[in-house]
C-alpha cells in the first residue's frame, strides 16, 4: 500500500476524504460520490477526484478502518430471497462463516431496490466485505466498489481487476442437458431463457451463454433452434409455456434457463396431462426442491453451497489484504431424474 500525504509536526498520516476535496478542488460529498460511483457525476468531476486519489495513493476503506476498526459483519447482496438457489449460496457462506466471527447482513433486491442500490446499502453501513450475486449490475460499476471494499461476485463471467469471481462453466453445463437430450432421442427441444432486454450485462450473463450453446448444438444436427424468451414477473413464463405446449405440434423436450422456469413448465405439463415421456424437462441450478419425488427434476447442479463456501473464503482473503484478483470456475454435473423422461426413447 502507498500512503503519500502532506506530513505535519506529528509525522505522515494517512491521507483523507478532506486531503482529497482540497487537492481536487471538491467538496467532500463530491469525493464521496465519486468513491460510491454514484449517478450524476461529471466527467470533469471524476477525473480531478480520481487524479486527487491516485496522487494521494488515498485508500477509502483502509483510512476507514484505522478509524473506527473492523465491524465483523459482511454483506451479502441476492437477488431474490424465494429462488432455491440463491438459498444454496447462502447456506455455503453461513457454513463457512460459522467458525468465524463475522455476522450477515442481508440485502435483497426488491421491485424499489435494485443491485445498484443494494450493495450501496451494504457499503453504506461499513461492512468489512461484500458478496455480490449481481446480475443487474454493470461490471465498471462493480470495480468502483471493488477498490473500496473488499468484493466478490457470484455467477457472472465478469474478468475483473478489484474483486473475485466464483462462476459455474455455463457453456459445459449446457452441453451436458443438450447431450442427454439428444441421447433420448429428442430433436424438437425447445429453449426457454431470460430476455436479454432485461440484462445489464449480457456478454457476462450466463443465460445468453447457455443460449449460444444450445443454438450451436442444434444447428449442428440440422435443427431449428425454437427459444422462448421470458421477463419478470412470472406469469410471462406460464402464458409463454401455455402457449409452446398449446401449440399443434409441440416440442417433445425443453431445456429451462434455470429452474423456476422449469418448475413453470412441469406445472403446465401437469395441467395437460402430459406424461414426461410426451414432455421432456430439464432445468439448471439444482435448487432444493428439484430432488423431492413429486417433481423429481432433472437439473443441472452447479454446487451451489461450494460456490457460497468458496466465495466466503476468498472474501476472508481479500479482508485480510490480499488484492489480486482471483476466478474460481465450477464444473457442473447433470442430475438425471425423472422429469427427463430417462427410461423412455423419442422418436
């Protein structure tokens, strides 16, 4: 670390958010929201504060913490508390913290707060780190946060300098649904994702990932891909499932983006009476409820718990002043059950 500050009769001291204000020629609040990386700033304003911090070598949360010590809490940022998923993550990261003395704070994302705001809330009440599951949050955004307090992010292909990265291979996990698919027999399967209108970052998004693959792999067999892109709230995805399998000739499989999809779908097919040898489903994510024998979901599990575990680890790491970036990337495994339809050929 560089301290370089004006010295005084005591010795060099570290440098402040006042040091920075005077040097740019701001106000302190004009530092702060250059540090925040919030909305509204001016070109002209970032670069002086920016010019300010680098020759100052001033560093946000280490002078914060020389003032006020360590709070023992890190944040952790979903995007949703009902997704069985996101319930794994933070069971990995409460397993891993137990032993410790940290405490969580939680903060969801809701239809008034966005990840944005979210994670500011986190900085806000000064926790010594911060998980991120933040699909709707640009990654320059996320490397401001990053030099000022420790960061990791879950589940985006993100290539960051400030902060870490724990991600699941998306384009392996989807070959494998693909290949089972085909290796049943299946060749009118369908694909329903996420809208890409709706994301913030597409080109580190795992769904449109899992798109390509499933495009790529369909074209190779002489195919015509058949996607079904969905938004919020969740009765797009039931009238765009009752729509595919009202069709007069409906697909015979479909690879769900994730598995709230799937669960939509498995409801739709249930309504018609559709066996899984007539509807094949498959889903991604491995969410708790997958595996109970009423729905028995065949899924793609990325380890969610060790992902959660392995982001509390590397996050203690960076709290204790490691500063390189690190990417940890998961394999998944396919989990084959029953709603796949495994025991039946297609034809």
């Amino acid at each position: 670390m560089t301290e370089a500050t004006p010295a005084d009769a005591r010795g060099p001291r570290p440098s402040t958010i006042g040091d920075v204000a005077a040097l740019a020629g701001v106000s302190r609040a004009a530092v702060s929201k250059v540090i925040r990386n919030a909305y509204g700033v001016s070109d002209a304003m970032r670069e002086r504060v920016t010019a300010a911090i680098d020759e100052l070598g001033y560093r946000p949360r280490v002078a914060a913490r020389a003032m006020r010590g360590s709070t023992s809490t890190i944040g952790v940022q979903l995007p949703q508390l009902d997704n069985g998923f996101f319930t794994r993550i933070l069971n990995g990261v409460m397993g891993a913290l137990h032993d410790s003395d940290y405490h969580l704070i939680i903060a969801p994302m809701t239809d008034a707060v966005g990840g944005v705001a979210a994670i500011e809330s986190l900085y806000d009440r000064q926790v010594d780190g911060i998980i991120a599951v933040a699909p709707a949050v640009p990654q320059e955004w996320l490397e401001g946060v990053g030099r000022r307090v420790p960061l990791v992010q879950i589940g985006q292909h993100d290539d960051p300098d400030h902060y870490d990265v724990v991600v699941g291979d998306d384009d392996l996990g989807a070959r494998l649904v693909m290949e089972h698919l085909f290796s049943l027999g299946h060749e009118r399967i369908a694909h329903v994702t996420n809208d890409e209108r709706i994301l913030v970052e597409a080109a580190t998004d795992p769904h449109p990932r899992r798109l390509r693959v499933y495009e790529s792999m369909m074209r190779e067999r002489g195919l015509v891909p058949d996607v079904i892109r969905v938004a919020p709230p969740d009765a797009d995805a039931s009238r765009a499932l009752d729509a595919l399998l009202d069709r007069d000739v409906r697909p015979t499989a479909l690879f769900a983006g994730h598995d709230a999809l799937a669960l939509s779908a498995l409801r739709a097919a249930a309504e018609r009476a559709l066996t899984n040898a007539e509807f094949a489903i498959v889903g991604y994510d491995d969410i708790p409820l997958a595996e109970h024998p009423l729905l028995s979901l065949s899924t793609v599990d990325q380890s969610g718990e060790e992902m959660g575990a392995t982001a509390a680890r590397m996050l203690i790491e960076r709290i204790r002043g490691r500063e390189v970036a690190l990417k940890q990337v998961f394999t998944p495994r396919l989990r084959v059950r029953a709603s796949s339809g495994a025991d039946h050929q297609h034809r």
